[in-house]
C-alpha cells in the first residue's frame, strides 16, 4: 500500500511548530500552496497528498478509509515528531485530520496543540453514501454548487475537475467506509470553520463538534461558500498560531 507524502509550503523549518492540512476530497496538496503566504516566521506549513493526484496521479487510490488513516499515519508522525503541531482539515479532510488525532490519543502519542476542522458534519451524524452509479453530470452539478471550481484559489477549470472526477469517487468511496466509535473528547483544543453560506454543511451542524473536546471549543463562520477558507487563510492560521507560538499572524493571505 502507499503511503501519504507531506509536501510543505514555504521555507524548511525542521524545529519549528507546523500546522499540517488536510484537504477535500478530490483536491491535493496544493490546495494550501498560498497559505505560506500568511505563515509567520515561526511556523512550518505542510499538506497530506494522498496516493492518485498531483504528482502522484500514477499511484493507485486508497478507497478505504482505514487504509488512508493507516497510510497516513506514519508519515505525519515522522513530520510532527518532537514539535508542537497542529491539524487542519477542510472538507473530508476534517475527517482524517479527527480520526488521525484519535489514533494519536490511542497509541499514547502526543496530541497536536489544536485540531481544526472546517466544512464537515461531525462523524456521528454521517450518513455515507457511495457515488457509485450516479451520473458524471449529476456529481459536477454538485460541485458547481459549492464553487468547486474556485477550490484552489484560481479560475474555474471545468476541464481539470472532469479529471479529477475519479479521485473524487475514490476520496468519497474512503469517507463512506467509515464507520464511527463513541470514544471519550478528545483533551486538546477542538476549533471548527465554516462559510456562511455554505450549501454543505449547516452553522448548527457545525455546532455539534463541540462535543469531541473536554479543552477549548470555538466555531468561526466566515464570509463565503465550501470553500471560504482560501480568502481567510490567514484568519485561519492566527486561531492555531495561538497554540502553536507566541505571536499570532497580522498579514492576510
């Protein structure tokens, strides 16, 4: 099985703090590629690129979502370890960057400084539904729904996401074989994002995150869509900076 790689954005910081992404399903690496605009010195920025996009569009898909925690896991340890750090998740992302801290918890690891989620219903309250069987034109007319187009902060590109159609089936294939456990909260600070007017997931729905942490709990809804996150990168990064060092980020992305 391959394994996830960590690409990182921005100059090579091996002590300092880092804030590892997460990104949405169908999308890669390069989601957070301007986001090292709105780091400060003091942190590292990096990004999960899964098996299957990008620069690893030769490499098979996970379709299981036990095989992409299991193939993400080591890799992330190795980048995180002896450092504070700390995860971000956008979209289904959130859902690895959740279960990957509970795994952390499990094997008596430490736990990032904070985990951010953004734009996902909490996971007891999932219903997965597999893409298998529906339509090309039906999944892009979702999409369009959620400004997919813009996902990384550029012009739409119909073309490029009709290629990336079957990493999207992959991505969704994962979140749908998850199957939730109760555990206890998780004893580090939980921070849940959202767009105002996403179509996706609701502010109320994004409430009742709160109950994974006994630690600090905020919800932050901001200007836009699904995919709000890229003009408040730096609103983004000044919640975790918190955690991470002493002095939070003052620039926008």
């Amino acid at each position: 099985m391959s394994e996830a790689r960590l690409v990182r954005f921005g100059p090579e910081r091996p002590t300092a703090p880092v804030v590892v992404c997460f990104p949405h399903a169908g999308g890669g690496a390069s989601a957070f590629r301007r986001w090292a605009r709105a780091l400060p010195g003091g942190l590292e920025l990096m990004a999960v690129q899964l098996p299957g996009r990008e620069d690893r569009a030769g490499d098979p898909f996970l379709t299981d979502f036990d095989a992409t925690l299991a193939a993400t896991e080591e890799p992330v340890a190795a980048a995180v370890a002896g450092r504070p750090y700390a995860f971000f998740g956008h979209s289904a992302g959130s859902l690895i960057a959740f279960a990957l801290a509970r795994r952390v918890r499990r094997l008596a690891r430490s736990l990032p400084a904070a985990l951010a989620v953004s734009s996902f219903p909490p996971p007891h309250t999932l219903q997965p539904r597999a893409l298998d069987g529906i339509p090309d034109k039906a999944i892009l007319d979702f999409l369009n729904g959620l400004s997919y187009a813009f996902s990384n902060g550029g012009e739409a590109q119909p073309d490029l996401i009709k290629e990336i159609l079957p990493v999207l089936r992959a991505d969704f294939a994962a979140v749908s074989s998850y199957r939730h456990s109760e555990e206890a909260p998780l004893e580090c600070p939980l921070h849940v994002f959202g767009g105002t007017v996403d179509r996706f997931v609701r502010p109320a729905e994004l409430e009742r995150w709160r109950a994974y942490t006994d630690r600090e709990f905020s919800l932050h809804l901001m200007r836009g869509g699904h995919f709000y996150l890229h003009q408040n990168a730096a609103g983004i990064l000044n919640v975790l900076a918190a955690h991470l060092i002493q002095h939070p980020i003052t620039q926008e992305a």
